[in-house]
C-alpha cells in the first residue's frame, strides 16, 4: 500500500482531497458472489425441467456467462437488455442440449437469474458506516460502467443513493470508463478538479487506467491479490487494498 514517487510529489504539494469516485461492482458490492448464487439456482431450475446431468447443466451455465461477458448490447437495435439475455440462455440450452428449448424456459431461466442476483446483492452495514463517515468530510460520486437498465436496477436493490451526491451509469453515456469524457463529466457534476478527487475500483483496465486518463489525486485498486505485484502492462495504481473497508488508511496519506 505504498504510495507512488508521483503521489508523494503531490502530497508535498499541500493538495487536499475533496471528493471520492467509486466504482459500483466488486468494489461496494459483491456481484461475483452475488452471480454465483444466481447461477446455482438457475442450474437447479434447468436440472429439474429438463432432467440434464450436473455436467450438462453446467455447459450450459458457463455458455451463459461466457455470452454474458461478450455481450455488445445496442439499445438501437430494437431489443431491450432482458430480451437480449433470454436469448442468451435459450442459445446456451440449444448449444449444449442439441435441440431447440422452449421460449418459455429460456425466459424463466433468465428472471431467475436476475431476481436471484439482485436479491443477494447489499451494501454491508460496514460498508455503509464507511459511506457515511466519508460522505460528512467529501463529496461522494458512484461511477459504475454497464448497462443503463442493469445498473439503475443494482443502484435500486442495495438502496445507495442516499450515500452519494450523484450517481453516473456508463451506459447513459457516449462513453464509459476509461475514458476521459465521463470523469470529466463528474468533476463538472462535482464542481472540481481531477486533482480534487480520489478513483476507487476494482478494475485495473476501467478505473484505475480511467483514473490514471483523467489525472486524478490517486488511484485506489481493489484486489483481492493486494501485496502481489500487479500484472505485468497493466496501469499502476498508486494504492493497492484487498478491500475498500481500507480506504480511511489511504486517505489519512493523502492529507
């Protein structure tokens, strides 16, 4: 958790830190938790409706979340982002099966999925108490890449706003992290400077290179790997902590 020479020659330079950015998934929330409970429900649901073997309703799980992680979604095209996941599933039962399923069972499979994922997610009384010390010292924004519709249902089920003074989805916008459009679309949200604020996240390629981008104070990676080194091409951060519970310590530095 050692701050870099550039941090350092920042500090020196008597800057204060006025506002935190934060990232949304894996960074306040735990979606990767939160997906695998929905995806054991859904396999369980498949299992049972169809009467497939563990190894073939896990084929058609991991074609899910591989369509999941490729997806290039077009609000444009004349499909909303539900449409676009039950197909998602029908496809991975089709591929892994060898026949056509039902519509039915693609879309029930799909709001299982979702209602599943959105039930597990939370903001952890910790994380909370954390929110709303920070938030009676610095401005507070939420700047989630994703989706609009996905992200604004996350936002919804773990009751956030309350702890922010604004919040930015990336898929409302042109462009998303790391670009620098959207950052600079919040210093002017927040009425600072990139030199104001704080980026916190748990990606290397999104928030921390988008912070890096915009220039911000500092850049605070959340990962589970804290104390490795960070991998190699990748934008450094200036902190590194397995959690964000962690933060007040790095602030504290930057004062």
């Amino acid at each position: 958790m050692k701050p870099s020479n550039e941090q350092c020659a920042l500090a020196m330079d008597g800057e204060t830190v006025k506002a935190i950015l934060f990232d949304l998934d894996n960074t306040l929330i735990e979606t990767s938790r939160a997906g695998a409970v929905a995806i054991l429900k859904t396999s369980e649901l498949l299992k049972a409706t169809l009467a497939l073997d563990d190894n073939t309703t896990s084929s058609i799980c991991d074609k899910f979340k591989q369509k999941l992680f490729q997806e290039s979604f077009d609000p444009s095209a004349g499909r909303s982002i539900d449409e676009v996941r039950v197909s998602h599933w029908e496809e991975s039962i089709q591929e892994a099966v060898g026949s056509s399923s039902t519509p039915s069972l693609a879309a029930q499979c799909y709001y299982l999925w979702k209602k599943s994922r959105l039930e597990v997610l939370s903001l952890s009384p910790e994380i909370c108490n954390l929110l709303k010390q920070l938030r009676s010292r610095y401005k507070l924004l939420l700047l989630t890449n994703g989706e609009a519709q996905t992200q604004r249902e996350k936002v919804e089920a773990v009751r956030c706003e309350e702890f922010f003074d604004a919040i930015v989805i990336g898929g409302e916008h042109a462009e998303q992290k790391p670009f620098l459009s959207i950052f600079t679309l919040c210093f002017n949200m927040l009425e600072l400077k990139a030199q104001d604020c704080v980026m916190v996240g748990d990606s290397l390629d999104t928030d921390i290179q988008g912070g890096f981008n915009a220039r911000v104070r500092a850049t605070v990676w959340i990962s589970s790997a804290a104390g490795a080194a960070d991998p190699d091409g990748s934008v450094k951060p200036d902190y590194t902590v397995p959690t964000v519970l962690e933060l007040p310590h790095i602030l504290q530095q930057l004062k």
